[in-house]
C-alpha cells in the first residue's frame, strides 16, 4: 500500500506571543496533528526549530522540511538573476547541513511561490548529490519550456489555474514530485491521467480552512486513494493565526487580525485560514480531517451483519487497537447491553478481512432506525493520547427507517378570514398566516406566542469566508442579490383554504417570472401545523443558496434536542465525519463562533428537533422525512455584518433556521463541487410543528 501524505501546513503561532513559541507549544502542536490522524506536515514557508524535528521524529510525523525562500508576485526574477544565486543556494544548503540526519525529514522543499529558474535548478542538483534518500520538492518548477505546449503568463512564470490539468503539461526535471497549489479536482483528476505526467503529484497546498470550509475532503481523498500517482498533500494551514485582544468596552475577548492594530495596507482575516482556532481548540472542520485520515475503513459486506474492514496503516497491525461494535436504535446505544463485537483485530498493514456482528434480535421493529456504529480505540496510553482514545469511526445502517409518527384524529378546527388573514384556532391554540407573503406570521399555544417573527421563506445565507472570498465568491455575490431581490418581488397569484380529514388546509401561491413558489400548512386540532414548502427555479437563475424557512422563536427555549447528524457542526460537503444520533445541548452551545462572523452551525439530516425551557415544555419541529437546522441568539443581518465577536448582539430571541438544503462549503480556489451546488430546479420542505411537553 502506497503512502500517502494527509499532510498540513504549518506557521509557528501564539496567540498571545506571536512567531515567539515554547518547548510546550510545539509538543502541543504535534499530538494535536496525531490526535487528528494528520501524518505529515510542511514547515511553510521556513525550516523549524530543531526541536520541533525531533519531536516529529520521536512522535511519528512525515516532514517536509522547505527553506526560508520566498518572492511572491515577482515571477522568476531572483532564480533568473544570477547576482541571486548564491544567496538562494546558501538558503537550501543550509536547511540541508542543519537538517540532514533528521530521520522524519521525507523531502527537501526549495522555497515557496518564488517563479522557477537554474538557480534552483542548480540547489535541486547539488541536494541530489549531497542527499539522494528524500525527493526534492518545488511547486514554482512549473512547466518545461522545451516543450510545445509550454506557455507563460506575463509577470507570473508559468501559468496556474486555467488550464485542463492545471498549468503546463509537466514540470522542469529538477523536481521529483508534480506540485499544485489549489488545484480543483478535476485538474487534480486530468493531470492524474496525463501520460506526459511520469511523477508522483503532490499539492504543497489545497482546501484553504479559512472560516467555515475544507466542504469537499471526502471527494478529494476518494480520488487520490484511487489513484497511485497522487500521493496526498498539505492543507493550509494548521492554526488560525488570530492574535488574542480584550475588546474594552465589553471586556469580551477576540482573535485580532489585520487592520485592527491601525496596520495600513493590511489582509483582513486573511490569517485565519486554520483547521484549528488561534488556541489550538479544533474548529468543526478538524473533526472532518480526522475522519477522512482515519487508519481504517469499514464497509458493508455481503450481508448485514458482516463488515468489510481495511488496514490503511503502512506498517501497524490492527492488533494494537480495540475494534468496538455498537447498534444504535433511532439515535440511542443501550449502554447496559455488552458490545456487539469489542476486541482487537489481527490485520496486518494494507489487509483486508471480513468480520460478523450477531446484531438479529427477536425485538428488531420495522419502523425502528438500527445503525452499526463502530470505533477504533487505542489500547494503552500513547505519548500523545491516553488509553481508549478513538482514532477512527463508521456508522453503517443496518435496518429499518425512521417514520414520521401519524398525527392523531380530532375534531376538526376552526378557520375564519378576514381580507388579509386566514386564522385556525382549536383548544389553547391559534395560527395565522398572512394571505399576501404566505408567512405564518402567528402560533400560539396556551395563550403564549411561539413565534417572535413570522416562518418566512429563506434561500440565503450569511456568507462564509469561502463565499465572500473565495474563487466563487462572484457567484455567492451574485446568487445572494438575485435571490433576495426574488422573494422581495414574488407576487401572490392563488390564495385559498379548505378543510381537508382532519386538518385546515391554506395553500399560498407566489410567483416572479423565474420563481415558483408554494406555501401549503395543514393546521390539526391537536394544534400540529404541517408546513410544505415547493420552490420552482427556472433555467438560467443563478444557484440557490439554501432552501428553507426561518423564523424567530423565544429565548427561554434554552434547550435543543435533535435527532440527526452531529454532534459537531455539518453540512451537505461536510458530514462525513458526523455520526446520526441522538443529542441534547444548551441552545446557545449550537452556535459556533468563530473568529470572523459567518454562517454557522448547521446540522444535517435531522429527523426531529425538540426546543425546550427549563419546564421542559415547547416545540417540536419533525421531518417528513428530513431536514437541516441551525438556531442562532442573533439575526441572519447582525452575523453578515459583523466581523468581530464582541459585535454579535443578543435579540433577545433565538433565529430558527429549518432547510431541506443549502449549498456546500468548498474550499478557497476550488469552487464548490458540482454535486453540492443548487441549480435549476424543484425543491421540496416538508416538516410539522408541535407543541412539545
């Protein structure tokens, strides 16, 4: 089994003390990386302190280790330069001497984003004489200029993103490796295929973890797996680099970035682009990291009961670990009951097996949802975990689906109109929705109204980093604008109601000449509301952001349980990692809060959620069959502005957020995947509203 480098980049940081780290900090920074199942690391874009070297030797981590060399924006002016070439070479050789009997050391990298020329022809040569055990790796040895496809843009030395296979059809032969920064996947794929290609391709950076993002990893990492001649690369980077400030007039602590020192010209939150935060706590991407790394994988035999297990480790048997086996029933393990399967697994390095899970019971019901959820745990302490510490997961179905309960019979309730209104009422309970907008703008129960503003169509989003910023950051700006001017013009064309079995049925039809959209709520006398939601795009709109509703319920629903994907933060480009179950948590605590205000929080394929006070009495939403949710203390409008912490402002009630989607994550440079974009088309919400207690 070929290895492949889950890599990351890495810049000393500390909140507090800047570039200036401790012995403590750099140990910090390496479990973190092992802890994660990261198995490499770049020292971007300058040769660390020693100690770090040897604690990625004594720990187990790849290095790839690169010289203090770096031009940016000047092309291949200083390797071309002969006046520049000894101070370049003295750089690499250097690094080289210093560095050279650091065993975890895999590859010397040349410098950074500094055009190409002989003077790192002539370092890569005399590191191929000096030290021939460890590929020499350069991404600006980008192209071959005696070839017939080669071409090169003005001011940049070799071309980049526009290409088929991602720049020019190989690279200069002082290179061991075919680098990319940034490609996209299918460059990534074409110039897997290319026959001119003969080397390994590595990227030296890719999925930039800036704010809410690396959406896409598992699609990224299927490819290279597949692919012999892709052999991983190094997400950029490793830790927000924010720097810790106390906002004075709130005492609120926050990561401060560029421009808040009075640094003029400045990038912005351009630093905090880290799978973890400024203090090295895991953003909710990390989690996604860690899975998609993970030593093993496990898959469905031919059977229910039997599992395929692999063993991606390149020289560890699975003997070292324990393999749990547990069968979850629509979201909860049975922690009286023994483990299915609990022990360790002989596998040897890049084996396969398969195991059976005697998980038939005589009391399996079919409207039960029953998944395997399985987990491997280290045996015995390790110098950077403890004892049962999980290094990889898997959650496979086994049987059954979980039904939308039926709503019970009842008399039917009572609807009047007036000229703008349509209002049903029953026993301790009334809804109103307003003929015009199609909004609920009204449900109280037992004399208490639940929404504080009305349940109102919503198809955007407080843009992530990745849409303000990114590559496709013109088409998020573009499909927000379009968007919200559409649901500012939808005009109603049909506005009626009916009793139908047992329920009050109003149906609210809107149109624009590119939208279509339909509002039905079935409104029961057990004060259960069905709300339906059908939008129609019309060919040629811009993609949709999110497809759904929002509305704004009361503050004292200070608890959330939800039966779905979590318990971390996921979204339609980044779940994977996420397990379906059960989970209960302080309201407030389903807000991420990250160092620069974005959207936040999601949570996917949600079957039902409970919103509760501390009587336990409130609201519940259920999927028919699924949904998404985030719930936010503050308004879409004050998190799309804000660019710090301390300017979120508490409204004084929570935001609800209900989709049957939205768009991916994707990552900076490389647009959202295909499959995870909302074009054209018909989109269906079908969820209910009941009281809870």
């Amino acid at each position: 089994m070929p290895i492949k480098l889950m890599g990351v980049n890495r810049h000393d940081h500390h909140p507090v003390r800047g570039k200036a780290l401790t012995r403590e900090d750099m140990v910090a920074d390496v479990k973190l990386l092992k802890r994660f199942n990261f198995n490499s690391v770049r020292t971007a874009h300058y040769p660390n302190d020693p100690y770090f070297l040897e604690l990625c030797n004594e720990y187990g981590l790849y290095v790839m280790d690169e010289a203090n060399i770096e031009t940016h924006h000047i092309g291949s002016l200083i390797p071309t330069t002969p006046s520049w070439t000894a101070s370049l070479m003295s750089r690499v050789i250097r690094m080289v001497e210093r560095d050279k009997n650091q065993p975890s050391i895999i590859s010397w990298s040349l410098g950074n984003e500094s055009g190409t020329g002989p003077a790192f022809a002539a370092a890569a040569n005399w590191i191929r004489y000096y030290d021939p055990s460890r590929f020499v790796h350069y991404e600006g040895a980008q192209g071959d200029i005696f070839d017939s496809e080669y071409r090169e843009e003005p001011g940049v030395g070799y071309t980049s993103q526009q290409w088929p296979t991602m720049a020019n059809p190989d690279d200069a032969d002082y290179v061991d490796v075919i680098s990319r920064m940034y490609p996209n996947l299918v460059q990534l794929v074409n110039m897997s295929e290319n026959p001119k290609i003969e080397r390994p391709i590595i990227m030296c950076e890719y999925l930039h973890a800036m704010g809410n993002s690396i959406g896409g990893l598992g699609d990224w990492w299927d490819e290279i797996n597949a692919r012999p001649n892709l052999i991983g690369g190094f997400i950029w980077d490793m830790i927000d680099q924010g720097l810790e400030q106390t906002h004075e007039p709130t005492g609120q602590k926050y990561f401060a970035y560029g421009g808040d020192f009075g640094d003029e010209p400045n990038s912005g939150n351009f630093c905090l682009n880290g799978v973890f935060a400024s203090r090295r706590t895991p953003n909710p991407h990390a989690h996604e990291c860690k899975y998609v790394f993970q030593p093993v994988t496990f898959e469905k035999g031919k059977t229910s009961s039997e599992i395929r297990i692999t063993n991606r480790l390149n020289f560890t048997n699975l003997d070292q670990f324990t393999l749990r086996c547990e069968l979850s029933v629509d979201g909860l393990i049975d922690d009286t009951k023994p483990p299915l399967f609990e022990g360790p697994v002989d596998l040897g390095p890049g084996e396969s097996t398969t195991i059976s899970v005697n998980a038939m019971t005589p009391d399996l019901k079919p409207e039960k949802e029953y998944y395997l959820n399985l987990s491997l745990h280290e045996k015995s302490d390790r110098p950077w975990c403890k004892a049962n510490h999980q290094v990889a997961h898997e959650q496979l179905h086994f049987s059954g689906r979980w039904p939308a309960p039926p709503i019970s019979n009842g008399q039917l309730p009572v609807r009047t109109e007036t000229g703008d209104t349509f209002t049903i009422t029953g026993s301790k309970f009334s809804a109103t929705i307003n003929k015009t907008t199609g909004h609920l703008t009204s449900y109280i129960l037992n004399g208490t109204e639940q929404l504080l503003t009305p349940l109102q169509p919503n198809l955007t989003r407080p843009k992530t980093d990745n849409d303000a910023r990114a590559a496709n950051s013109q088409r998020v700006t573009k499909a927000t604008t379009f968007w919200t001017s559409q649901l500012k013009n939808l005009k109603t064309t049909s506005a009626t109601a009916e009793a139908q079995n047992n329920g009050q049925v109003v149906t609210i039809i809107r149109e624009t000449p590119k939208v279509q959209l339909t509002l039905a709520y079935t409104v029961h006398a057990d004060a259960t509301i069905g709300v339906a939601m059908e939008l129609v795009s019309n060919e040629g709109n811009p993609d949709l952001i999110r497809v759904g509703m929002t509305t704004g319920i009361p503050s004292d629903y200070v608890s959330t349980t939800y039966y779905g994907n979590g318990p971390h933060e996921n979204y339609p480009d980044r779940k994977r990692s996420a397990i379906l179950g059960l989970y209960e948590s302080p309201t407030d605590d389903l807000f991420h809060n990250y160092a620069f205000p974005q959207e936040n929080g999601n949570r996917t394929d949600t079957r039902w959620l409970k919103l509760t006070n501390t009587e336990n009495s409130g609201l519940q939403v259920t999927g028919d069959p699924e949904f998404g949710f985030s719930i936010w203390p503050y308004s879409a409008e004050n998190i799309e502005q804000a660019t710090h912490p301390y300017e979120l402002e508490p409204q004084g009630f929570y935001t609800l957020n209900l989709h049957a989607t939205q768009t991916g994550l994707g990552g900076t440079l490389s647009n959202i995947l295909d499959k995870y974009l909302l074009g054209p088309g018909t989109y269906s919400l079908d969820f209910r509203i009941t009281p809870s207690n």
